[in-house]
C-alpha cells in the first residue's frame, strides 16, 4: 500500500513524505531505490499541520552476501513509500532465528515473532529495565523460559523470591499462549536454595569457608587501620588453610589489643553460618539445563552482599578454568548489588564489575535488572549490549538510559515514558531499537561493542555448552587407593579388576549442633562407611516390622548382650523366641556362646555421625566398566534415614568402586 510520496530533503540517512494513508510512528515502511532496490525505513515522527507529514530513517538494505548495508545515494524526490510487507521485514532485520533465538514476543503492529540471538544475548550482557509495575520479572521470567529450553545453566539471584513460580504452569494464559503458538509448560530442573530457616523447603546455601587473604580483608565489616591490616596479615601468614575459625585462633595468640575489632568483625562473618566444609557442590548449581535460583528473601542486605560476592567470584575463577560449563547469571535488583560509586561500594561491586567486562571471554553473561538506573554502576550498564526497556518515568533514570544505549534516537527515547504494560523497547539487536509486544509466560507468573572481525572470532557459546553435555562428566567420588595400588598392595595374584559406578547420594545431616555427611548407595540403600574398601552399614527398615519388633531392637541395641531370661526382666513375655527368631532372619541379632543374642555389627541403629563420609564429590570423565542402577529413589532413601538423623541437603553422585577378582 502506498502510504505517501517523498518530498523536501532528503539524505542517505533521513527523508521526509506527504502521509496520503493513515501512518502510524514506529511503523516500517519500504521505499523502491533505483540501485539498492527495495529500502528498508522507519517512521520515527509525524507532524500535522494543513498537513500530515511523517518523518523517517533509514535503516539499509541487503546486499549480496545477506549483509545490511547502508544506502550512500538518497532516494529520488517523488519517490512512493510503501507500507512494509512482513516478509521484507523478516529478511531485513532477520527476527526469526528459531534455532538459537530466544522467543520473547511479536513486533508491535505486526504479526512478526521477534528471536533475540541467544549467543549474542549470552555473552555480551543483557540489561533490563523499568520502573515498577512495568513488567521486568515477568519479561525475565520470559527470557529465563527460551535459556533454559536451550539447556544452557541460568542462575539467578532472587532477592524477593519470584521466580520459584518457573516450576508451574501458566494455566490461566492458555488460551492467549495458543494465539503464539505456545502451551502452559513448567520446568522440572529447577533448584531454589536460600535460609532454610526462613522457608524449610529451600535446600540449604552453604558456600566455601576455604578463603583466601584478600577475601577475608574484603569481608570484613568496615576499614581497618593499617596497623590491624598488618595484625590481620601476621596471623594468616602462619595459615596453611585460612578459615574464619583458623584465623580467630591465631589472632587470640596476639597479644596487641587492636585484634579485638578485627575478632568481633570475623566472629560476626563466622556466625553467619553460610561458610561450612560441606559447602554446596558448584557444579551442583551450574549444569546444563538446570535454573538455580538463589532466594535472598528475608536475608538482611548485609549478608545478600556477603552472599553475592562469594558466589559469583567462586564461580568466575571455575569457568575461567573450565571446570564449571558456560553459564548465564542473572541479577535483580542490580541497584543494591553494583551500585553507582556515588550511592556507595557493596562487597559485591568490584566482582560484578570485572564479571561485566571480562566475562564474556569466558563464556559468563549477565543479565542486570532494576528499577532505578540511574543508581546502578555506570561502567556495568555500558557494558550491556542488548537492552529490553519497558516504561520508565523518572528523569534520572530516564537519563541514564539515554546515555547508556547506543543508537537511540531522540523519538525513541520520548517514547519510553509512554510505552503500554508489556510493550518493550529492544536495543542491540538490530541497528536501530524494536518495540516488541512481550509474549505470554509458559510458567506462572510469581557494553563496549565489538567489531564483526572480534565477533567471527568468538568460540560459539552453544558449542561450549554442548561439549560439556556430551563429555560425560559425572559428579564422582573416586576411592583414594587407585588400581595401581591395589595391585601393590595385594598378597594375592589379582586376575581383574573392574570400574563399576554405582548410584548414590551424599546427605548433608545434623545430630544435635553437628552437621555431617553421609554416603549412601541407592541400589540398595545402604550407608558406604569406607570407600576404598567399599564397606556397608544397613539400616533397618522399621516400615516392615510391628511395634513389638520395634521395640524388641531398641532393647537388644541398649544391652548389647542378652538372653531371653533377661529380656523378660525387661518386661518382655517369655514367649518371644519368635521374635527373637525374626530379628535373627533379618540379621539384626546374632547367637552368641550360652544361649545368649548379641547385636549384628550389619545394621546402623543410631550415632549416624560416627559413619560420617568425609569424601568429596569430583565433577569428572571417567571410565568405567559397568554402571549399576538405583533401585531405590532419593525420597524412600530420606524417608528411611528421617527415622534416624535430620536431614538437610542431599547431592546426588556416583561411586566408583574397584570390583576385584583374584586368580584362584
């Protein structure tokens, strides 16, 4: 349709058309040039006066080799404006990349479905932005959708808790999700970790106590003086592991008095009871496909940054050593997290600064969310290449957007302030901003710029992700004896050995004040109280016996050595040969010498800390020769162990065990 012919002056860049056809700002339109052909155009403003005249840019035209290419000729006076045809659009400015785009929504006014490139997305930051109410965690949970169902790992630092809904489906959307070709969808690889003081079914966030010198000067509260800076140096130089615990005891053996700030600050950090041994496992939190979220709901700011800083560090270095798969981290509320230097430094500022300009090169994307702008660093913002802004009002925001985007024009920046609920402005997809209609959730609802040679030169972020998903890396725990060893170390010829994996899970549990570890395989269920030799406690499986046996094996367990006589004495009947009888089949007692029972050294009765595992889970290649599998899952293994202990947390594992043969 033709919408107008071109008049007055006219550019390689902009021109101007008597509007002869209802015109609408933002809308594309096509112009016919008599050497690039067919022009890709937007109309950024329409004047009225005896007159509606609409003013237009230029965005380019696709040249032989599909490049979009500015015009260097301007077009002909007279020369028609066409409405665009979606088909041009989608050729021009190539929104539908379906394979490695993200899905967020449709091109405002048209039935245009809008990928954003999820590699570009990935590894040149992400910056989301809006006033309150706008609709940023709905459009995060969006995005969160399209990464996950590409199985790359999000993880998301959740301050209000709103993003567990990811795990349910958006039922009351169904019939709009069908008009995008969608269906409600929940994801089942989701983990939320937090205080499970707060909320009991979070799992547990316990990070490294293992620190380094400069992580516990950057923890501590407030700015020693350089003499306790010293004293704090003296002591950890004596260190050969450094630990809130370790330090507090070397720093009591001084005897200058300026130590007892430095001891208060590190007593705080220590009783904050984050930091343990037993640490969640990091490549627990970042695999393929999975979203963790880390719910800071409830937390006092103070420890939030503690938290952030700790985790996110901990994380760069691994995926500096590849020892973790590419990931993308996402953090809302980035204002309280790296704030502009004029509201203030956080524990977590300089972290989130160095991950916002080297990240990239090591396959970490950020994606910053917040309300305020205005007060969120400066030099992370400018590092974001795509940005998705929905309504902001506030001049200083408003301004601190304008100068973080590049490209923005001087309409598109006006009509920020006036973009509908659930309308986007998208930058750095294209050369120029898209106003994007952001789709419906499937789940409920709860910087510099790189030149095309840097770009071509990039290891594709998807490749990296897909290695490290057929590379078959297990989170292992190996037995320290290797086959070499065995071999020594055997008296006897050894014929075999073989690898066999068995399934397993590693329970964190507490008796009392004490947290501690426990092993047990899910074949059978049974507790691995030594690796190397692979040696099993049971524990008894009170389901299936009655509350006289129940009973009857407490008694047993008390006094270790018994007879039926003196059970009586107990209080039990004379006739309980026959439970005695059961409690022998099942291999919970055993004859002794004159008649008497003693207990089975087989099965764990209580004191499950004595059995503590002190292995760690290793994420690894291995080669094995055989895999068992589980014949128990992990909820009749909790509900067997619940009986006997407190549960806390539980990763799931593999056993290698040497498997040996001897010649006969």
């Amino acid at each position: 349709m033709i919408l107008g012919k071109i008049f007055g002056r006219i550019t390689t860049t902009e021109f101007q058309f008597i509007v002869e056809k209802e015109t609408r700002k933002f809308e594309f339109v096509q112009v016919l040039h008599k050497v690039y052909d067919y022009v890709l155009c937007q109309v950024v403003e329409i004047e009225r006066t005896d007159r509606d005249i609409a003013k237009c840019v230029v965005i380019g035209y696709k040249d032989e080799q599909g490049r979009i290419k500015p015009i260097r000729i301007p077009f002909d006076q007279n020369s028609e404006v066409l409405r665009a045809e979606d088909d041009f659009i989608k050729e021009i400015i190539k929104l539908e990349d379906t394979e490695k785009g993200a899905f967020i929504g449709r091109l405002e006014g048209k039935n245009i479905d809008v990928h954003l490139d999820l590699t570009k997305l990935l590894t040149k930051h992400v910056a989301i932005l809006a006033k309150s109410g706008a609709g940023k965690s709905y459009t995060v949970g969006v995005l969160v959708e399209e990464i996950v169902d590409k199985k790359v790992p999000v993880l998301i630092i959740d301050p209000h808790g709103e993003y567990s809904s990811l795990k349910q489906p958006n039922e009351e959307e169904k019939e709009e999700l069908a008009k995008y070709g969608l269906e409600p969808k929940k994801f089942t690889n989701v983990q939320i970790y937090g205080d499970t003081k707060l909320n009991p079914e979070l799992r547990p966030l316990r990070l490294n106590n293992n620190l380094t010198p400069a992580e516990i000067l950057h923890l501590i509260p407030g700015k020693l003086s350089n003499t306790q800076t010293g004293l704090l140096y003296s002591a950890l130089k004596h260190l050969d592991t450094i630990n809130f615990t370790n330090v507090l005891l070397e720093l009591d053996k001084e005897e200058n008095s300026t130590k007892w700030t430095i001891i208060n600050n590190l007593e705080y950090l220590n009783n904050l009871d984050i930091f343990t041994e037993s640490f969640t496992a990091y490549n627990e939190l970042i695999q393929p496909g999975r979203c963790t979220i880390i719910s800071l709901k409830g937390i006092s700011p103070d420890v939030q940054e503690i938290i952030v800083y700790k985790l996110i560090k901990d994380l760069f270095e691994l995926r500096k050593k590849e020892k973790i798969p590419p990931f993308f981290t996402i953090i809302e509320e980035a204002h309280n997290y790296c704030p502009e230097r004029s509201f203030g430094e956080t524990r977590s500022s300089k972290i989130l600064r160095t991950v916002a300009s080297e990240g990239r090169k090591f396959g970490l994307g950020l994606c910053i969310i917040s309300q305020r702008p205005a007060r969120v660093d400066k030099s992370v913002l400018s590092q974001c290449t795509t940005q998705i802004i929905l309504k902001i009002t506030n001049p200083n925001d408003l301004k601190a957007v304008y100068n973080s985007v590049e490209g923005l024009t001087a309409e598109s920046q006006e009509e920020i302030k006036n973009l509908s609920i659930g309308t986007a402005l998208v930058t750095g997809v294209v050369d120029m901003p898209l106003f994007v209609n952001i789709r419906p959730r499937m789940t409920q609802h709860g910087g510099h710029a790189a030149d095309m040679l840097e770009q071509a030169e990039d290891k594709d972020f998807f490749e990296e992700v897909k290695e490290f998903q057929e590379s078959d890396l297990l989170p292992v725990i190996k037995p320290k004896i290797t086959v070499k060893d065995l071999k020594l170390m055997s008296d006897k010829e050894i014929k075999t050995v073989s690898e066999v994996l068995i399934p397993g899970f590693l329970f964190l549990c507490q008796e009392k004040d004490k947290e501690f570890n426990l092993l047990v395989e899910s074949a059978t269920g049974k507790i691995i109280t030594n690796v190397d030799d692979f040696i099993t406690k049971e524990l008894p499986d009170l389901e299936e016996m009655t509350p006289n046996q129940i009973k009857l094996l407490h008694t047993s367990f008390k006094l270790k050595k018994f007879t039926a006589e003196e059970l009586s004495k107990q209080g039990f009947p004379l006739s309980i040969t026959n439970q005695l009888d059961f409690l022998e089949e099942q291999g919970y007692i055993e004859r002794s010498s004159g008649g008497s029972y003693i207990l089975s050294e087989r099965y764990v009765l209580s004191q499950l800390s004595k059995y503590a595992s002190y292995a760690k889970i290793e994420f690894l290649s291995v080669k094995y020769d055989s895999k068992e599998e589980a014949k128990m899952n992990v909820d009749e293994i909790r509900e067997r162990l619940s009986k006997f202990t407190t549960l806390k947390d539980q990763r799931e594992c593999w056993i290698l065990k040497h498997d040996v043969k001897y010649a006969e």
